[in-house]
C-alpha cells in the first residue's frame, strides 16, 4: 500500500533485510505499533502472512518472524493508534481476557514492561496501566519501558499536544526506580531525551515522518532507521541505524 507516495512495507522489508545481515544475532526484535493501517482482521492476517507468522502466543509474545533472511527471529508486537485492541488481540495472540497490553515479563535478568496508552491519536492511559507499572516495579530486577505513545516533548507543537494528560501520574511512578529506559513510537521521529532522570527514545517510522515549518505540519520522506540496544552490567547503550531505500 502506499501512503502519501511513500511504500511503508518496501521499507520496512529494507529495515528487516538490513537487520538480517548485519545483526541476525540479536536477542529479538520490538515492534512499537502500528502494525496496519485500518485495523481491518484481513489486514492483520496480511500482515501475518508476509511476516511467516504461524504460531500464536500469549500476549505480548514474542512470535518468530521469517522474512528477508531471518529465521524464526523472535518478535514482539505492541498496539499503536491504528491497531483497535479488539482486532489486534484477536488477530495477533491466542485467546486472552487482555484488552489493553499492560504486561512484563523478564528475560536475561531485565524486566520488560509494556504500556498501552491507548487506540487514539492522543495518549489516555488504558484500564490497568497505572496497576501494572506499579506492581511490576516493585520488582528489584532492572526495567526497560515499551510503549507506542510518547511521555516527552519532542518540539512539534501538534505531536506535544499528544502527551497523556496524566503525565504527573506517570512521572510519579517511575520517579527513583531502577528503569534503564523508555522507549516510544508514534510520533515517527527519532529523538532522545529524558523524563525524571530515564532516557527515552524514539525512532523514525518506515512510514513518513513529520516536521513543522512555522505553522505548517509536513509529512516528508527520509530513510527508514531502527535502534540497536545492547545491555551489559545494567547499563544501556543503543545506536541508530540507517537504513538506504
């Protein structure tokens, strides 16, 4: 499909392929939202289909993804705004009560928790969401935040206008835990910051990206990235790839 001119999938085939040759070692690969554009059930099996997902897991995965060169590389799916929950569980992971992705789990000794913020453009935080982070961060392992909407600026007045009106809530939670990072979609720009002393990060989309030129907001087109993290003695480090089309 293309949008606005632009093939999301030629580039995200480029970013997959680009991964598979340079970095098939990894321990698994994170999705922040957006699988589809409509949330149409045909859309998510597509999306399956070229993916070579067969296996369905219980939420948030991962499923092993086989495509460009990759072979049962583990993945984790998360929902974005144009992923309704009710099609996107249905779709995406066996029979589950979840109607939002408020989960953790552990792996290598880190705790990775994913927060739902959301079915809309603006960020509204999802029944559970609050619970989970606080139950999970109770725990004395190392956490590393997942999540398709962003909790900090990033200097375009539309996507600021974004951010969950219950940000003080947020901040309070994870104020003086041990959370390595956040990291964040949705706004299809890449950026670092911070937020109460936590890095976050964003990514570029293999879709269009934005910017604003005084009062104007553009869509614009610039290669495709991903970020590799690599995490030794709790500390974090991450890069940004770019990926030629």
């Amino acid at each position: 499909m293309l949008t606005k001119g632009f093939s999301p999938w030629h580039a995200f085939r480029a970013v997959i392929r680009h991964i598979a040759a340079h970095h098939a070692d990894v321990d698994f690969i994170v999705s922040t939202g957006d699988l589809v554009d409509q949330g149409t059930d045909a859309e998510y099996q597509h999306f399956r289909q070229k993916l070579g997902l067969d296996e369905i897991s219980a939420p948030p995965g991962p499923q092993r993804v086989s495509i460009e060169g990759l072979r049962d590389m583990p993945m984790y799916f998360l929902p974005g705004n144009h992923d309704p929950r009710e099609p996107f569980f249905r779709n995406m992971f066996a029979p589950s009560p979840l109607r939002a992705m408020n989960v953790a789990f552990e792996h290598s000794g880190i705790q990775f928790i994913c927060l739902d913020w959301g079915d809309q453009n603006k960020a509204e935080a999802s029944v559970g969401l609050f619970d989970c982070l606080a139950n999970t961060l109770k725990s004395s392992l190392p956490s590393i935040l997942w999540m398709h909407h962003t909790v900090v600026p990033i200097g375009m007045t539309r996507i600021d206008s974004f951010l969950p009106d219950t940000l003080d809530r947020f901040v309070e939670c994870v104020r003086g835990h041990s959370i390595l990072a956040i990291f964040c979609g949705h706004t299809h720009a890449t950026y670092a910051s911070e937020i109460t002393g936590i890095p976050v990060y964003g990514l570029r989309s293999t879709t269009f990206s934005f910017a604003e030129c005084g009062h104007e907001f553009l869509t614009v087109l610039r290669p495709p990235q991903y970020r590799l993290v690599n995490i030794q003695d709790r500390t974090l480090r991450t890069e940004v790839v770019d990926v030629a089309l």
